[in-house]
C-alpha cells in the first residue's frame, strides 16, 4: 500500500520551461469539470533536455508553488491512466482529478504516447517510457492539480532489452526497475531521482525452455523486505507442440544480498503474473486465461492448468494448500480469480458447455460467456456469486484506503467498457467510474 509523503510539496518551474519525459509533452490544467485541458510543448534538441536541467536544480524559492492560507486545497486527488488501443499501439493518457466522474473523457488527459506506463508513491506521480528507458517523476499542485515533470531519470544502460518494467517503491528513497527474463535490476531513489546501483542476477530459466514460448513476471508484492515475482508462461504461435514449463514460478529477489531464488511447484502451471491477496497477508497463486491456448491445443501431458496453490511469505509454495477447480467445478476454461476475501474466493469462469473454437479464433475466449461463484477455501464449498452481475469478467486492480477496487469488463458491438468497482462489502459494490474503448491503467488516490 502506498505511503503517503508529508504534505505541501514544491513544484518549480524555471524560465518558463519544463523537464518533459518524451518528445511530444503536455502540460495540464484544471477546467470547471476538474478535468484537464492540455498545452503541448515540443522539444528542440537534446541540449535543450540539459538545459532544462540544470533551470530546474537552479530554481529560487520565489517560484515555488506551494499552496498559501488562504487558496483552497483540493479536497482529493485521484490518478488514473488510460490504455487505449490503436493501429500503432496501445496510447496511454493521463489525468489527476479532485472527483471521479462516471463517464472518463479521455479527450483532455494528457497523452503519453505508445509503449508507457503510469504509477504513484505517495503523492509523486512516476511515468515509465518503455522505448527510451527513461522514469520521469511528476509532482502535482495541491491547488490547481495541475501535473509538472520535475526529474528525469534514465535507466536504459541498464540493458532491458524487454522493455522497461514499472517501478516498485520500498520507500520514499528506494525503488527498483526489475527484468528477471533478463536477469537485471536497478535501484534507484525516488526522493532525488538518481541511480543507485545496477544488478545483474540468474535471469527467469522458463525463457530457456521453449525458443516459441514467452514467460513474463507481473504484479510484484513486497513481503517481509523481499520482492515477490509471480512468473507467466505461455505460447500463443505455432500451434501445437509444447514443452512443458514445469509448473507455478515465484521468483524472490532479495534487495540485501541482490540475489534472486526461483521457487517451482508441479502442482499447477505458470498460469497468471499476479499473487491474490486476501488482505491479511495470505497469498495464492491462481491460474488464468493467459494458459488457455496451451491447455486448449497444445500436446501438454495433463498439466494441471486450474489448481490454485498458496504462496507463503518467504515466496514458497504451502504444501499442505491445493484447490483443483476442475474437481469441484464444470470449468473449462478459467476466466480470472478475482480476489480472495477472508475465506472466500471469488471467480470467473467458463464452463464445459462452451465450445473452443478453431486455432485462428483462439482469442474469442476473453469474449464468451461466463459464470462466478464464491469458493470457500477451508470446505470448498461453492455458492452462486451475484455481486458481478452485469459484467462478463472482473478481476481485481488495486486496494485504496482499505477498500478493494477492481476492473469489471464488458464488450458491446465490440467495444470494450471498464468499469471501476469499489466493495462496500463482500458481495456488495458500487460503479466508480467508466472508460468506454480502453481500459483503465493505473488508478490511486494520491491524497
């Protein structure tokens, strides 16, 4: 859960000039809708980055945008970021907003651009630039909520030839960029926006076993001072011979000793890039989707692609805990465990009544028909789970102020709605907001 920074922040700008992350920037203010309209900037030269720079270290206090007595605060702050699907990519946009509306109008948040990611610590705004390997940090006025870039941090000799991964923050002034398919990190300090210190590790062994195949490691979660690295594996291409993955993955990097351990379990498959958290610390490891078109047309010597299993703190996998869904379930494909609340889990799936289609139109599984239903993780016992009814798949997405938040998805004429939903209770939600052909990206309440 993010730690929320002392309060009052400084926000300078030098000469008129910005520090921008990409080459096309906008700067963003408030309107009467407490949404944004954008000013675009372009730069000129890579000298000019430099200069930029150097303005804004240089900058006297007489700039500074602190809020004074007697000019209102806003009242809150939510981040959101949008995916938006394109011909040239997935463009991610922007916005920081004092309420959220039902309907996100993407049309005045702030473009970033392809192949961008978008997150917070505290009250800080981070923004990642996958192509230039470049973190920029952004800072945003208690008044106007408008957002200033106010460092840039590049990482690209780093060698991610992957792809920059999204930061993970430990503290105000320790954050890590980590790529375990190539077996490299970087620490870095979030408070002066500087490099500490570039790893290099054993990277991911599921990326050795089939040149066709992908491995991928996901959401990351701190316990205990270590990071926790759930791993995906999948094969989506040249249907349809398969080398087996050898089972659920959770990497463990330890920040102390820069080392990281790959923890196997033969019980289940590297089927989702993300640990469920019940809240009080228990994690499990669910499968998903993602293993679909290995279960469905791969030669895969009855790999058990729909067995949860729990992950202990240390990032091992609790022998005395297994959930075989296909036993308990007419399931045919798992949809998406959504989230585990106490005792209850709650997922999405498909059932044996739906037909797989051919090779070619593989992917309309993410469009058939679903059914939920709460597990009870002590007796297995199942029950009808009504509180998603009107979405096809929910899955969760982030916890804020104790509450958990979660994506609902539906696909009409195919566009595709996401839906933010907030739990009042087990089994009982309420629509936050809407974003209609995209997809929510990131969302958070920095204050």
């Amino acid at each position: 859960m993010a730690i929320n920074l002392p309060k009052g922040l400084v926000v300078r700008q030098c000469g008129g000039f910005h520090f921008y992350q990409t080459l096309n920037f906008e700067t963003v203010t408030k309107t009467n809708n407490k949404m944004k309209t954008i000013k675009r900037w372009t730069w000129m030269s890579m000298t000019l980055i430099g200069a930029i720079s150097i303005g804004i270290v240089s900058c006297s206090d007489d700039d500074s945008t602190d809020v004074t007595p007697d000019e209102a605060q806003a009242e809150s702050a939510w981040l959101i970021g949008i995916s938006q699907d394109t011909p040239t990519g997935s463009v991610v946009y922007m916005s920081v907003l004092e309420e959220m509306p039902k309907d996100i109008d993407i049309s005045s948040a702030v473009e970033l651009g392809v192949n961008t990611s978008v997150s917070s610590y505290g009250e800080d705004v981070f923004t990642v630039n996958d192509n230039a390997g470049t973190i920029t940090k952004w800072e945003v006025n208690k008044r106007t909520l408008e957002l200033s870039p106010s460092a840039l941090l590049s990482v690209a000799s780093a060698g991610f030839t992957g792809g920059l991964p999204a930061p993970l923050f430990i503290s105000e002034t320790q954050a890590f960029s980590i790529d375990i398919q190539e077996g490299a990190a970087v620490e870095w300090n979030p408070e002066t926006m500087k490099v500490i210190e570039t790893i290099n590790f054993p990277p991911n062994p599921l990326t050795s076993i089939d040149p066709d195949a992908w491995s991928v490691a996901g959401e990351f979660q701190v316990i205990n001072g270590k990071i926790l690295m759930p791993i995906r594996y999948g094969k989506t291409d040249n249907c349809c011979e398969f080398t087996d993955g050898g089972g659920a993955m959770v990497g463990v990097f330890d920040p102390l000793t820069n080392s990281v351990v790959y923890n196997q379990d033969p019980r289940s498959a590297a089927g989702h890039a993300v640990l469920k958290n019940d809240g009080s610390g228990n994690l499990y490891f669910p499968p998903s989707i993602y293993n679909t078109t290995i279960a469905e047309y791969f030669n895969h010597d009855n790999q058990p692609f729909h067995t949860i299993l729990k992950v202990n703190a240390d990032g091992s996998f609790d022998p005395n805990f297994e959930l075989k869904l296909d036993e308990i379930l007419p399931l045919k494909i798992t949809r998406e465990v959504t989230y585990v609340s106490g005792n209850n889990l709650v997922l999405v799936y498909i059932d044996t009544d739906y037909e797989t289609p051919g090779w070619e139109n593989r992917f309309d599984f993410f469009s058939a028909q679903t059914h939920k239903v709460s597990i009870n993780l002590i007796t297995k016992e199942v029950q009808p789970f009504t509180g998603f009814d009107g979405y096809n798949s929910v899955n969760s997405f982030v916890i804020i102020d104790g509450k958990q938040y979660m994506h609902g998805f539906n696909q009409i004429d195919d566009r595709w709605y996401d839906t933010i939903l907030r739990e009042n209770s087990f089994g009982d939600y309420s629509e936050v907001s809407t974003v209609s052909n995209g997809f929510f990206s990131a969302f958070n309440r920095l204050w």
